[in-house]
C-alpha cells in the first residue's frame, strides 16, 4: 500500500472505532478530543505570543520537513470527528505533506502533536520561564489524552497514523 491508501485506511478504520465505541466510553472520548485540541490552541497560543510566525517565517519551516509520520491516530480521529478531510499532499517530498507554501494546512487545534509540541531554539530563547512552565503542563495533558483515549479505544493511538493504519487493527490491540 502507498501513503495515501494507508492515509484512507486509517481514516476508515478510525471512523469504525468511532462508531463502535458504546455510549459513555463514546461521550468520554469526545470529551477527550475537545481537551486535546483545545490544548493544543493553548500551546499555539502561548508560542504565537513570542513571535513565532516570524520565527518559522524567516527559517522557512526547517522543522517541518520529513513530516508524513507526524500525525498520529488520535491527531487524526480529532478529523475525523470533526467531519474534516484530513489534507495531505505526499508528492511534496522532502516537504511535509501537511505544509503550503503559507505554512501549515491545519488549524493548530486540528495540527498534529509532534508539530505543536515542538519549540524551536530560536523560539525557545524568546520565551519566558512561566510560558515553559505552562507548556510543559500543555504537553502533559496532550499525552494523557492520548493514553485515556488508547485505553478507551484499545488502540496505540499515539502511534504515527501512516503506521497504525498498516497494522492488522485486530492482531494490534493496545493492552494499555
């Protein structure tokens, strides 16, 4: 299989967990999604305060090259959630296959969590020790959110989405 048919086979099989999940569990995963992208926008908040549009302007996205494995599962139930098509141009290479020429195609909600998490040097020496504080915090939950919501689903869903959709969904279970 190619990135794209492993992208929409992920995307089914996302929609199937979705779908399947019982009543509370199914309530408590949507709860999660909006705890994880609302997250998400803190984090893009705080860096934004510092200047980071020009910072990743003036060095033309470095950090975003390479980046198909980027995305993880629960990066991409959040759009499938939201009833959105994940973009993806895999033909771009070396670029990432979420990035334009303007930068990133998502939202920072909806960006993936290898992306928003990562602080550049550059943008890291702007910051003040209470906004690391806070991020630090921001990542925690990221991450909790990801283990409550592979404990809900019984999937490694902070696994890359190129990668879990290759996975046999039944052989694969997450004993987490």
């Amino acid at each position: 299989m190619d990135d794209r048919q492993l992208w929409d086979s992920g995307a089914v099989r996302l929609k199937g967990l979705l779908a399947d999940l019982p009543g509370e569990d199914g309530l408590k995963l949507t709860r999660l999604l909006t705890r994880y992208r609302k997250t998400k926008e803190a984090i893009a908040a705080v860096v934004e305060e510092v200047g980071a549009a020009f910072v990743c302007l003036e060095c033309a996205g470095q950090c975003c090259l390479n980046g198909k494995y980027r995305i993880n599962g629960f990066d991409a139930m959040a759009h499938v959630k939201a009833g959105m098509t994940l973009p993806a141009n895999f033909n771009q290479k070396p670029l990432c296959p979420y990035g334009t020429v303007a930068g990133c195609s998502m939202e920072p909600g909806l960006r993936p969590a290898d992306c928003i998490l990562f602080i550049c040097d550059a943008i890291d020496g702007k910051l003040p020790p209470q906004d690391r504080s806070l991020l630090t915090a921001h990542e925690q939950d990221l991450r909790e959110c990801i283990r409550k919501a592979s404990r809900l689903t019984g999937e490694q869903l902070g696994t890359p989405l190129l990668l879990w959709a290759g996975q046999d969904g039944e052989k694969n279970k997450s004993k987490v």
